[in-house]
C-alpha cells in the first residue's frame, strides 16, 4: 500500500510537472534531461537508504557475532553448558537471533562476576594464609595477586578450594604446635621462676596471651625459635635440678653428720624432696627459682663451715662407728694405732676434711663389707662358743656329787644337763663345718681369717687336739677304774670286808685363762673354749697350755705359731659313772698303794 501510495504521489506529480512543462512550453530535451536528473536523485536517494540498511544489517551481525563469541568465551571460562542451543539461537533474523542470545549472555556475565568474587575470595585466603606460614606481613587485600579470567570454571575453583582447605588445616596444626609450645613455655618459666611475658615476645610479639588466638605467629621462623627456647628451658630445668639434688645430697649427708634437729631440715624440704623426684614430675611453681638455689648455696656453705670446725667430732664418731664393726666383727685390728694416726692429722691441721671423711667412710664401707664375707662364719662360731659354754658347764656339773640330790631346782638342772649334752654331741660336725668354711674363706680372700687377732683355724686346731687329748684320758681313766676294781676285789680277797673309801676329793672348777690378766668375760668365753682340767695325772702334761695365756697368732705366711701357747679348751663332760669312777680311784689312791 505504501509503495502504491508513493507510486501514485509520484505519478500524480509527475503528471502535474508535465502539465506544468507544457504550460511553460518547455523543449522534450529540456524536460528529458529534467526526468533524467530526476531519476538520479532518486537513485542516489534509494542507493542512500540502501547502504543505510546494509550498515544496520552489518552491525546486527557484528553484534550477534560479538555476542556469540562472547557467549562461547564465557562458556569457555565458566566450564558451564549453555543454556539453548545454538541451532536455536541461529532461528529468525538477526535482530530475533540477538534477542534470543542476549538474555543468556546476560546471565553468563553475571555468572562471571559471581565467579570472579569467588576467586578473589578464595585466592586472597589462600595467599593469606601462605603469607602467615611463611612469615610475610601481607593485610591488605591490594597487594594480593590478581585472579586470571582464562579459566573460571568450577573444577578451578574446587582445586583452589582444596588448596585453601589444605592450608586451613597446616595452619589449624602450626597453630596447635605454636600454643603446645607456648604453654610448655609458661609452664617451664613458672617452675623455674622466669618471666613468660619476655620469653614468648622475644620469639615473636603475637605469642602474649593478650592478643587473640588467630593473630599468633605460625611461621617457620616462629616455631623453630619457639622450640629452641622450649629446649633451652628444658635444659635448664634440667641443670637446675641436677644443681638443687647435688645440693640437696650434700644438705642430707651433713645433717646426717652433724645431727641437724629436724626443724632446721624442714626449711630446705622444698630442695630434699627433688631427690626422689624426675624431670617430669618438678612441676610445683618456683620449685626452681634462683632464689632458691641461691638459699641451698648458702646453706650448704654454712654446713661444710660448720662442718670443719666439727671434723674432729665427727671423724670420732666415724671412728666409733667402725671401732663398732671391727668389734661386733671380731677382726680386732691396731685401733689405737689407728686412732693415734688420725688425731695427729686432726691437731696437725694440714688435712682435708673432706678427704679426711671420704677416707673414713671407705674404711667403714670396706670393714662393713669384711663383715658380711664373715658373718656366716661368725655365727658358727657363736654357736661354737655357745656350745663350748654348755661344754663347761656340763663339765662342772659332772664333777658335782651332790646333782642328784634331792634340792631345789635339781630337776632343772637335771633337764639342762640333758639338752647340753644334744648340744656337745654336735660339737665334731660343728667344728668341722667351720674348719671348711674358715678354709675356703683364706682361700677366696688369700688372708687368714682371724677373730680377735687370732687365727681361727688355729684354735679350732689346738681344740681338736686337746678334745684328742681328753678321749685318751678318759680311756686311760677307765682301765685306771678297771684296775683300781680288781685292786679292791683282791683287798676283799685278802682280808675279807671292804675298805671304807675315803671322801672324795672334789675336782675344782678350773679358772680360765686370761689374755692380759684381766676378767673380761668375752674374752674369758673367746679363750676358755674347752671344759675341765684334765686329771692330775696329766697335769704336768698339759701345764704349758693350762699355763700360757698368749693366744696363738698367724703368722706373716698364715699358719700358726706353735712356740707360743694357747688358751685351754672345754671338752665333753664325763658321764656320770666316769665320774663317780674317778672319785673311786682318788679314794683308793689315798687308802692304798696301787700295783701297776
């Protein structure tokens, strides 16, 4: 209709111009050359418009060909599907087909955008995070490097969301460590009195409690100077305690020395109770401060001041002590001798003590140590000894004529008399184990073993020999009885009746031995190892033992001396008949002479 409407204007118009012409008379060259002028400005109007329009389709196509590229980019970036297809967008014009993709383009941008924050967000962390482990000051979101556009697809993200996971998790145990070692430290400056404020900020000035837990340190740099410091803490807790326990070993062995009252030692319980504590178990607050290691100096000084102007009390007690040993001991050495020594080191002043003391306690170990090689032999010996006294008494009692007399406590005796005899029965296996063990005793040690400063061997030698000597005397005092019998059936023969025998001359109980003259009784128990004198027919034979009282010493090659005499021993008491039967032949002798 429009193009009827123009073609009419342009008809009726041009009529009008030709009416026009003929009116005017123009020529038919004149009014061609008109219509030709005509027609190219009508040419160059149409050709006008249609470049106008060939320029707006052009730029329809360069924008749905940007558009396009566009929307492929962001796909490309964003890893996403499109949301149409492209045969769908491609239906219709152009204008139509840039309708249809700009909707999509549109939200894709704003995917991108949402996109892009997400990875500025996750990369600043990240680079954050990278920056506290490393140590590096890095706040201001400025100085974070920028996020590439070339790929902004989920699986980047994720990938850089995994990362920051990761470096979520190294930070979550850096900061584990940094506050394990934190409270390590506190908890060492607080037992060893230190200031914890100025131990954790010269590491790093994060590390104060005042500040909050996520604005801490967690740097390389931060935990290698925290467990350096956590090491140099523990190393000198570990000096300190090693210091208070040598001090509090000194503090215990002078009270021990010098009687300290237990009020004074309660002052300095806070340094004795580390002895039997370990490292792990120090954790009281100030347990070891230098004051009070300073404190425990002070003392001990005062006590090894103290303790030189007691070294002569206290040498003598030291001394006491192993004159006890030796003495409990029997191993009887040159103490007098001993003693003399040590006093002139003490008046001559030019003694440590301290060696002085150490000497003394390795003469007491080594006398203590003596003593327990000894002490089973020891107590064979007391139950030697003891037997021995049982001996003795067994042996007065056989001699008395009145024990079966009908007096008071007689049955007791009676009883005693009894178990004294199991007791002198075990006397030759007694001895003889005791030979055994004092053998291999010399053997194992290569000395003599000596009580009282006499060998033992030798007594117990000179015991069995004297026991020897006494089995034969009672033999011989037997056919004395034998004889002495036929003598009174042969006087009964002659004169028919019996002779009436004469009292008895009772045996007297022999005074033991004594070493140098004295009435000690252990020594009297030491040397009177035997029982009763042998009978006067052996008297002269037996004087030089019966006489002597210098007990017989080992000599310089560990055997016995026996130029010198020894002490007389007990030996089994005579039965009751044997008894009786001696009595019989001293009554003879003195009645009548007796034909050998």
């Amino acid at each position: 209709m429009v193009n009827g409407q123009i073609e009419t204007t342009c008809d009726t118009l041009l009529r009008e111009l030709q009416h026009i012409w003929d009116e005017v008379g123009e020529s038919d060259a004149e009014r061609d050359h008109m219509l030709l002028q005509l027609e190219q400005e009508c040419l160059q109007v149409y050709r006008r418009k249609v470049d106008q329009a060939s320029n707006a389709k052009a730029s329809l196509q360069r924008a749905l060909a940007d558009s396009e590229a566009e929307l492929a980019s962001l796909i490309s970036r964003l890893g996403d599907r499109p949301s149409l297809d492209r045969s769908e967008v491609r239906v219709g014009n152009l204008r139509e087909q840039l309708s249809a993709i700009q909707p999509q383009l549109d939200e894709l941008r704003k995917k991108q955008e949402d996109r892009m924050r997400q990875f500025v967000d996750v990369k600043a962390r990240i680079e954050q995070i990278t920056a506290e482990i490393l140590g590096l000051v890095q706040n201001d979101v400025s100085t974070y490097s920028p996020v590439s556009e070339d790929d902004l697809s989920l699986k980047r993200l994720d990938d850089y969301h995994s990362q920051l996971q990761a470096l979520q998790r190294e930070k979550n145990e850096r900061l584990h460590k940094v506050l394990d070692y934190v409270g390590t430290i506190h908890d060492l400056c607080a037992v060893l009195g230190m200031d914890f404020f100025k131990a954790v900020t010269e590491v790093h000035p994060s590390l104060d409690d005042s500040s909050s837990v996520q604005s801490k340190s967690i740097s390389n740099d931060t935990l290698d100077k925290l467990a350096r410091t956590v090491t140099s803490l523990r190393q000198e807790k570990k000096q300190r305690i090693k210091k208070l326990q040598e001090l509090g070993t000194s503090l215990i062995e002078m009270w021990s020395l010098m009687d300290t009252p237990p009020e004074e030692q309660q002052l300095f319980q806070h340094v004795t109770c580390l002895l039997s504590m370990s490292e792990d178990e120090v954790c009281v607050q100030q347990a070891l401060a230098l004051d009070n290691i300073e404190q425990a100096e002070v003392e001990v000084e005062r006590l090894d001041t103290l303790k030189a102007s007691k070294t002569k009390e206290l040498v003598m007690k030291k001394q006491e002590e192993l004159d006890e040993i030796y003495r409990q001991a029997h191993m009887h050495p040159d103490l007098i001798s001993m003693n003399n020594k040590i006093m002139a080191a003490i008046d001559s002043g030019t003694f440590d003590p301290a060696e002085l003391l150490a000497s003394m306690d390795l003469q007491i170990s080594e006398a203590k140590e003596e003593a327990s090689s000894r002490r089973e032999i020891m107590e064979k010996v007391e139950k030697w000894m003891s037997a021995c006294e049982e001996e003795n008494w067994l042996d007065d009692y056989s001699r008395d004529q009145n024990r079966y007399s009908a007096t008071r406590g007689a049955h007791l005796n009676l009883k005693r008399a009894e178990r004294a005899r199991v007791t002198v029965n075990k006397l030759p296996a007694l001895v003889e184990s005791l030979v055994a063990k004092a053998r291999l005793w010399e053997e194992e040690h290569g000395l003599s073993f000596l009580y009282d400063g006499v060998r033992l061997l030798g007594m117990l030698e000179d015991y069995s020999l004297l026991r020897q000597e006494k089995e034969e005397e009672k033999r011989r005092a037997r056919d004395q009885k034998r004889l002495q019998e036929q003598l009174i059936t042969e006087q009964e023969t002659y004169f028919g009746s019996k002779p009436s025998p004469n009292k008895p001359v009772s045996a007297k109980k022999p005074a033991g031995p004594r070493m140098n003259g004295s009435v000690d009784m252990s020594t009297n128990r030491k040397l009177s190892l035997g029982g009763g004198i042998l009978q006067s027919s052996n008297v002269d034979m037996l004087s030089p033992r019966m006489n002597g009282a210098t007990p017989v010493r080992a000599g310089k090659d560990g055997k016995r001396d026996r130029a010198q005499p020894i002490a007389p021993v007990n030996f089994v008491a005579l039965s009751k008949e044997e008894s009786v039967s001696i009595s019989s032949v001293n009554s003879c002798e003195a009645t009548a002479p007796i034909a050998v």
